[in-house]
RNA sequence: GGCCCCAUCGUCUAAUGGCCAGGACAGCAGGCUUUCAAUCUGCUAAUAGGGGUUCGAUUCCCCUUGGGGCCGCCA
C-alpha cells in the first residue's frame, strides 16, 4: 500500500462535476460518481454540478437525459448547478448553459486559437488508412496512434482541401514529454505522452470532441476536483496536455474504482439490471441504494454499515477511498433494502407498495367525488381540509368488487413488513387477501404426515372455535387465545396451525394464521375454512 | 500487442511495522417458532507466489503471477 497523499483543500472554493452522456438511462456506475462528487461537495461546502455531455449528437437522447436527472433527483443527490429537469436551455447556476450542444460558441473561440496558434491541426486522413495504421501498429507491438501524417501539411494545401471540402477533423499537436500527476485516490501516476499520438479534438470547427469538450468546461465552470471513474485515468494526460496548450490550470484529479460484475469487469448490462431505473422499478429503496453505492469503493474505517446520506456527508473522505474495483453484490444489497424497509413507519410502507399493487391489478384505487378538493392550499376552506386530511383512501377489490380503505392494507402491509426484501415482491407475498377464493389442495393443508381424516378433523375444531368468537372480537390477540388451547390438546400444535395457515393463505410460506384471520375478519376466514374442508369431502 | 491501474475470507472491507488478521453480507448449524421471515447464538472462510529491508511484516521495496481499464471522427 503506498502512502495515502492528502488533498488539500485550500482557501478556493470546492467545485465538482458529473459530467454524464445521455445516451443510456442512468448506471448505477454513474450513480455512484454523482454520489461521491456530491459528498464531496457537501462535505467541503463546495458546489457540485451537472453538466450533460451531449456532443454526440447522433446517440444522445433528451429521454436519456430526463432520466438522468430525475434518477439523481429520486436518490437525493441534487445538483446546486445544472439543467432544470424537463426544461430545454433552462439552467440554474451562472457558468450555463450546462448542456455541451448548447456551448459551441465556447468551444468555437478555443478550437480557433489552439489553430492559430499552431497547437492543433487539420487531419483529412480517411478512415481506412487509420485503421491500416492502427493495424500495422499493433502487428509490430507498438500502440497504436495516430503517427502525424497532416501534421506538417502546409498552410496553402490546407485551406484547399478545405475548400474542395474534404472531410476533416482537427487534432491536438502532442507533445513529447513525461506527464505527472497526482491522484488523490492513487498518488503519483506518470505518462510518456510519445505513446499517445496526436489524438484528435474536434470534428470541426464548432464540434469538439470529448477530450476537448472536458478541459474547456472544467475551466469556465472553475472546477476544482475532477472526480470521476478509473476508466478515465489514461484520458488523464490529453487533459493535462490540452490544459497547458490553453494556459489553464489543472484541478485536482481522484479516480474512483469501477464498480464490477460478478465475473470482474466493468459493470454493463450482460450483468444484469445496470439503470438506477431499474433498481427504482424493482423496489429498492434510494436509502439502501445511496448506502450500498457509498460502501462499494468506500468505508468509514468503523465497524457501522448503515448510513443515510446526512451520516455520509458528515463522514465521507475522498482519502479512504478504495483502488480496487468493488463487485456489485446484490444480496447484500437485499439485505440493506430489507433493513431499511423495515425501518419505515408502516403507513409510509403501504404508500410505497400501493402501486405494485394496484398496477398487479389487485386493487384499484376508487376516487372520492364528494371531495372536490384535490390540492387543497392557502384558499382551502378549513371544513374541506379537514375532510380532505381525515377521507381515507378507498380502494376496490377487483375480484370481488367489495370496497376497502387504505387502513385495511396497512394492516396487511404491516404483517409482511419483516420480510419484505423489495417492494415488488409485495403482490406475491399479499395476493391472497384479494382474491375471492384462493387454490388449495390436500398436500397443502397436510402437516407432516397427517391423514386426510386428520385434517378433516383440524379444520372442523379450528371452525368451531371461530364461530364462537364475536365477530367484534375478532383479533389477533383473542384468536389466538382460542386456537392455542386446543392446539396444546393435539401435542403437536402444527396439525391444527399448519391447516389453519395454509387454508386462508393457500401458500407454504406465510405470514402466522392468528394475524392473518385477524385481518381477513370473521366472515371470511370462516368461509375460507370451509372451502378447505370442502376438498376433504 | 502497448501503456496505465489494482491485489486481505465466496463478496464488501478493517488492521498505514508489533495482541489468536477484526466486522458485515452470503453459506452452514442451532435457539425461538405451524411455515416463511425477523431476531439471538455459534461455525466455516483470507493476507496470490518468490525474494529482500527489519528484532518483527497484511503493511515498505523489487520480481513473478493474476485481474482490470484505456488505446474511436463515443463519452
């Protein structure tokens, strides 16, 4: 391990960037970054900004980038400079616009002067012959670059061909020489740039090309830490390259390590569910998704593995950072997700899981048209308020079309709470409160090995006992004070709770039956059990 | 192929020369339990290899090996 190099932080103001493409919804990868620079920023009362890098025109989408920003936004990580979400050329911040397409006549001025000042040129180099190069290169064990044939073009030939308009692009006159820099993460990291060719900058005029795009950005927008993946260590030295071409100063440089598949590189979508998108789809939570993305790559140097963001700010260092890529572990991110899943006030809860829900065509939510108040304000009359706060949510059952209130479901919510590991399991876990009648069959409702005629005979005790108990008096509490004495009269107790569960819940995996029959109430557990004993006849 | 980066349990990591290499997830076993979960207890499991430096190396240096990243008119 070689010795941690600590950044100063000095009297300049701290600003970091995300810079992403939008041209796939946003990786959890990029998610991370977001988070580090963020923490960073916050940690070190800086500024961190979002700049969208769509200088391709061809593969960037406005889509992309709404998800971008909303994706962020979902996780907590917000941006103090930025583009507004949903608004073309709408920005907050005074170094705008925040969006490459929309910059160009930055970049005019500097593509101009690094021309005019001979630092950059014109190459009309077709396609093939650079693959050739590139070819011949790699087949005599060299890397492969681009070796400087237009470099030494003269001025006339030059403003002829462009003339004749042939294809051009515009490349960046390296220079030979060491580079050095140092990395907050990985300390000094150095370069011999004579491998790296004259690489190019620009399509034309107007259009620069990443490598380009980033330095002039980096400096308008006065950043100060470039924060950002370990695959863009070797784009490294053409920054600092064109940093001392332009005359401008270098940030500080951290490179986080990648966060990985299972088979150890760089996490893509053959992985699996790669979009923060995704992971929002599948139930996760942003708490658990923050604290699992701040772990990969990071750790506080305490035995404590759970933090929210607010935790994160107070304690995150860019100096404890790992340099080893992180393998991305979805269990236990299951686990996190279930923590913090059980953390949650219930009602919060069954908010969250409504919608899987209702989109599993379970339920459906019935509007109040009494109530005309949607979006009560200032103006609200107080008896409109108040009818508004105290109206539950209704919903209807769609197989049997009975009405319910959002009160009910929390109930349910409450019972699988505990072993909920994402909200999308929800629908499966609960389906059998909301349907009229559930599949059972006999080696369902069969506890070890018990006969037919025993589980008959369960059923019938277990009906008895119910129909006894006052429909208002229908709880968990009394059900199960009930059930348990003729249950201890068996000696295995399994034989009359193994039936009584599987009967209404018709599933192996449950929550227990005293809570369960609490919830479905008197009349349906009562019919449920005689639908069960109905396949013993 | 060239350059660069990296290397502690299966996984995420702690230990920045000095207590049996610690924790978490996962796995396994057990307790509680009708089931599943939650929870509690316990167990399995690592310094890639070889050289140095040192009284002493996970830790510092070198080599090897392994893994990864980048080598675009993508970012």
């Amino acid at each position: 391990m070689s010795p941690r190099i600590h950044s100063k932080i000095e009297n300049t103001q701290v600003r970091v960037r995300l810079a992403p493409s939008p041209t796939g919804f946003l990786h959890i990868g990029t998610a991370r970054v977001a988070l580090f620079n963020f923490l960073f920023a916050r940690k070190n009362n800086g500024k961190f900004i979002l700049r969208i890098e769509d200088t391709d025109k061809e593969r960037s989408k406005i889509e992309y980038e709404n998800d971008i920003l909303e994706n962020l936004k979902w996780l907590g990580i917000e941006w103090d400079e930025g583009p507004v979400i949903g608004e073309r050329s709408k920005y907050k911040g005074n170094y705008g616009p925040y969006r490459q397409s929309e910059r160009s006549e930055i970049y005019r001025r500097y593509i101009k002067k690094l021309i005019e000042e001979d630092k950059a040129y014109y190459c009309f180099c077709t396609k093939e012959e650079l693959e050739a190069q590139r070819q011949y290169l790699i087949s005599i064990g060299q890397p492969p670059r681009y070796l400087g044939k237009c470099r030494g073009l003269d001025k006339k030939k030059v403003s002829q061909f462009l003339k004749e308009g042939r294809p051009a692009i515009i490349r960046f006159k390296t220079p030979a020489k060491k580079i050095v820099f140092v990395d907050i993460i990985r300390g000094k990291i150095e370069f011999d740039t004579s491998l790296i060719g004259d690489f190019s900058i620009a399509k034309d005029e107007n259009s620069p090309l990443y490598n380009l795009a980033v330095v002039i950005d980096d400096f308008e927008m006065k950043i100060s830490h470039v924060i950002r993946g370990e695959d863009h260590i070797s784009n490294t030295p053409k920054q600092i390259l064109l940093q001392q071409a332009l005359g401008f100063p270098s940030p500080q440089w951290a490179h986080l390590p990648l966060i990985l598949g299972p088979d150890r590189s760089k996490l893509s979508k053959r992985h699996g569910a790669v979009s923060v998108n995704q992971y929002k789809k599948d139930g996760y939570l942003p708490e658990a998704l923050i604290n699992i993305m701040a772990f990969l790559g990071w750790n506080p140097g305490t035995e404590r593995e759970i933090y929210s963001m607010s935790s994160l700010i107070k304690d995150f260092s860019l100096e404890r950072c790992q340099k080893g890529g992180a393998i991305f572990n979805i269990k236990r991110l299951n686990w996190i997700n279930g923590f913090y899943i059980r953390q949650y006030p219930t009602q919060k809860l069954t908010e969250l899981c409504l919608p899987y829900l209702e989109k599993s065509g379970l339920i459906e939510e019935v509007k109040n048209e009494k109530l005309e108040v949607k979006n009560p304000n200032k103006n609200t009359h107080p008896e409109e308020l108040r009818l508004f706060k105290e109206e539950k949510r209704k919903f209807r059952i769609k197989d049997t079309n009975e009405i319910i209130d959002i009160d009910w479901i929390t109930k349910i919510i409450a019972l699988y709470q505990e072993r909920l590991k994402k909200l999308s399991e929800i629908t499966e876990l609960v389906d059998f409160f909301f349907v009229d009648k559930i599949k059972l069959d006999k080696d369902l409702l069969r506890w070890k090995e018990m006969t037919d005629e025993e589980i008959k005979q369960s059923l019938d005790a277990i009906e008895k006992v119910l129909s006894g108990i006052e429909p208002s008096q229908f709880t968990k509490e009394t059900i199960e004070k009930s059930i348990l004495p003729v249950a201890e009269e068996i000696g295995d107790r399994g034989k009359l709770l193994w039936p009584f569960r599987a009967a209404l819940s018709g599933k192996k995996a449950s929550a227990g039956p005293f809570e369960i029959a609490a919830v479905l109430g008197k009349k349906k557990t009562i019919k449920r059990i005689k639908e069960a004993k109905e396949i013993f006849k």
